[in-house]
C-alpha cells in the first residue's frame, strides 16, 4: 500500500461522459461541453445558481486566455519557465489517467447490486467461540432445541447484551458469512462459521429492506464509491508490474544512511546507491537525502522507503512514456495545451488585476474616519490589517468586473441556451 502515496492525489478523478455538443462561441471560438468539463464537473450538491457563476467563470477564463495569447503571453518568459517546471508531472499523470483511469468503467448493473446490499438488512445476535470442541457443542445444543440465548453463556462476546450486534447490511457482512445467512429463515440460527480465528453462530432476528434512501438519491455516491474501488485496485496492479518490470532493488544500507545528518556523512557514504533499477540505474544518498529529511523532519517515524517509492513511481512512468514515445498521444498534448492555457491565464489575469491593485495607509486611515460606528470602542490599530484585506478585495474585484466586462464587450459570447439550460438543470443527457 505504501506505493499508493504517489497515486493518492488522482484516484477521486470521477470521468464523466461528454459532449461535444457546442456550449458557446467567443468571437470566432467555439467551446463544447466537453471543454467546459475539463473546466469542472458539477456534483449534485451544486445548484442552480453555482452553476451560472461556475459557467460564468469559465467564460471569462476562455475570454481572458484568446486575448492573452493576442498579446504574447505563451512567450511570457514566466509562464514558460512556469511550463517547464510542470511539463514532466502533467506528462506521466495524462499517460496514467490515459492508460488505467480512462479505461475504468462501472456498469449500472453494479451500482444496483451494490445499492440491493446496502439496503438488505440482517439484524443479527452472536455467539463466539474459538475452538472447535465447543463449536460441535453448541451445534448439537442447537439442534437438540436449546434455545440460543441459553447458550450466550459460552460465547466469548460476554459485553453485548444478549449478543446483539445490530442491523448489519448485505456490504458489510464477509462473503462466507452472508452465504450461509441467505440460506437460513428469520428467528433461525446460522453456523458455526469459520472467521480467521473465532467460529460463529448468527442468529437472525430480523431480515428487512430499507425503503430509504432511494437509489436515484444515492446513485452517484456509489458509482464514485465503485470507481474508488476499481481505480485502487487496477493502480496497484499497474504499479507493481513497473516495479516488477524495473527490477526495483533497495539498499537497506543507503536507506539506514538517509536517517542521518547530512553533515555527518562521509563521501563514500553519499555515493551509497539507495534504489536500483534496470539493474544499471542507481539514486544515491547524496541526490534524495535532501528531500528526505525535509519529510522526516514533519513525520519522524515516515519509512524512508516509501518516501523513495514516491519518486520512483514517476520515474517509472515517465521512462514507460518515453519507452513507448507517449508524449504525442492526444491525451498527452491535450493536458499539456490545458496546463498551458492556465498558466497563460493566471499571468494574465495577475498583470491585469491582482498587481494592478493598490492600498495604501491613507486608504485605510480615510476608510476607518469614514466608517467609525463600525468600529466603535476599537482603534485604527485594532483593524488595520481588516481593512487594508476588505479594501483590496473591493478594488480586486472592481478591475476584475472591469476587465471581464470589456472582454465581453470585444468577444460577445454567445451561448447554447438548451445545452446552458441542461446543465443549470443538471441532466447527464
């Protein structure tokens, strides 16, 4: 599990199906659903009026990227240096989602059987024991007709009241469990079975269906839940057949050297190899110990290894990426012209908002003079710093209005009133 750690900030992307259906056109620009899903994906909690202002943002988003690259901005020399540092992590995460996330798919059939075992409850009482002796014993009790509760007195469970471990769901009881309790009636004794170390017998005093919640309330949570699950597991799968395919070495020695002071250790010691792979391929004490410590010194007791699996993983990816010349793919170039588009917008938009504001102290002193009663019983001292904050987001957000309004003005955006109307609705289709 601990080769998870790199795959832990990806595995909740939810993939939706979508359209190519036009949503709007900006000048001579035209974006589709699909665009604006790339953009964001609504969930169900978002209603109508996050949806506009959701749709609102990416307008003004595509608005401000056209008119940044007329004014140069994918030269800038600080979205490029930006780029460059991204480049290699958008590469490998598009190659993984590619290769193992896109290709994830949960059958309807499957969210229904999963939501049947949520909702098929067994109320159930427990006897527990942990040798087969008594277990026959209390078999032949049984079926001789002592009553179960008679028998609590030899269960290991001597905390629960009468044994009674509640309403359990279909999902939650272990699979040789369930196959025995579909097989016996209400008010009937199923067992003995076998868990790990203890033996059971389940009594079932009530077995029932949930009327609520309803499917089409919870429907989307479990698809996403079901993804999760299909996603974790393929995502170990392909890990461990790169670690396997690399022929990943550690060395305990290289690894027992990261936990000491840097300033401690000898030459020879920095040039220990700590990771191998390819037979060929070695990182050293001196290029990770760094970075190492860094975390250390947040999580003392972090196993060293599964900080170097963090890195390696990548590695690993990108050579696969390499390797197979990926870096082409549509996927790839896509995600790579996105993160582009994004960092040309957030440049553009600081240069033409957020560096463009300004507060000063007078500001401030003129603003409290003004507003007095309420501040009453506290001194400019006490709220500069609210102030100075409240001042600024004020002017940000007046040549915010005032650039998105004038880029409105240039681009007219022109919208698909029945894909717009959907999507404030919140239909898949």
């Amino acid at each position: 599990m601990r080769r998870m750690i790199w795959i832990a900030p990806i595995i909740f992307f939810i993939i939706v199906c979508s359209s190519d259906e036009l949503l709007v056109t900006l000048g001579n620009e035209k974006f589709t659903l699909k665009d604006f899903n790339n953009f964001y994906q609504f969930t169900s909690n978002d209603d109508s009026l996050r949806r506009a202002k959701v749709i609102d943002d990416f307008i003004n988003q595509q608005m401000a990227i056209i008119e940044a690259k007329i004014n140069g901005y994918a030269d800038d020399p600080v979205v490029k240096a930006s780029m460059e540092l991204q480049k290699r992590d958008v590469i490998i995460r598009a190659y993984y989602q590619s290769k193992i996330v896109d290709k994830i798919k949960v059958k309807e059939s499957e969210i229904r059987r999963l939501y049947e075992q949520l909702t098929s409850q067994y109320h159930l009482a427990e006897i527990v024991v942990d040798n087969d002796s008594l277990a026959q014993f209390i078999k032949k009790e049984l079926k001789r007709g002592v009553v179960f509760e008679s028998l609590l007195v030899y269960s290991l469970d001597t905390i629960t009241p009468g044994g009674d471990i509640g309403m359990n769901s279909e999902y939650s009881i272990p699979p040789e469990v369930l196959k025995v309790l579909k097989k016996t009636k209400q008010g009937r004794v199923a067992g003995p079975v076998r868990l790990g170390d203890y033996i059971y017998f389940l009594k079932i005093k009530e077995r029932k269906r949930l009327a609520t919640p309803k499917y089409e309330e919870v429907r989307e949570n479990l698809h996403n839940n079901l993804f999760r699950e299909k996603l974790m597991k393929k995502a170990e799968e392909f890990i461990d057949k790169l670690i396997k395919d690399a022929k990943i070495e550690y060395n305990q020695a290289g690894l027992n050297l990261l936990l000491k002071p840097e300033s401690t250790l000898t030459e020879e010691e920095l040039n220990t190899w700590v990771v191998k792979k390819y037979d060929t391929n070695f990182v050293r004490v001196k290029t990770v110990i760094g970075a190492v410590q860094v975390h250390l010194r947040n999580a003392p007791d972090l196993d060293p290894k599964s900080l170097i699996d963090a890195e390696v993983v990548p590695d690993l990816v990108y050579d696969l990426v390499v390797k197979e010349k990926a870096i082409r793919s549509p996927k790839i170039q896509h995600e790579l012209t996105k993160t582009l588009n994004l960092l040309i917008y957030q440049k553009y938009y600081s240069d033409n908002v957020l560096d463009k504001v300004k507060v000063d102290s007078q500001s401030v002193v003129e603003y409290f003079n003004q507003h007095k009663a309420d501040y009453q019983g506290k001194k400019l001292n006490d709220v500069y710093t609210l102030i100075f904050a409240k001042l600024r987001d004020e002017r940000t957000g007046q040549l915010r209005d005032s650039l998105f309004t004038s880029l409105r003005a240039k681009y007219q955006p022109l919208l698909n009133q029945r894909v717009y109307a959907k999507l404030l609705k919140g239909e898949k289709k």
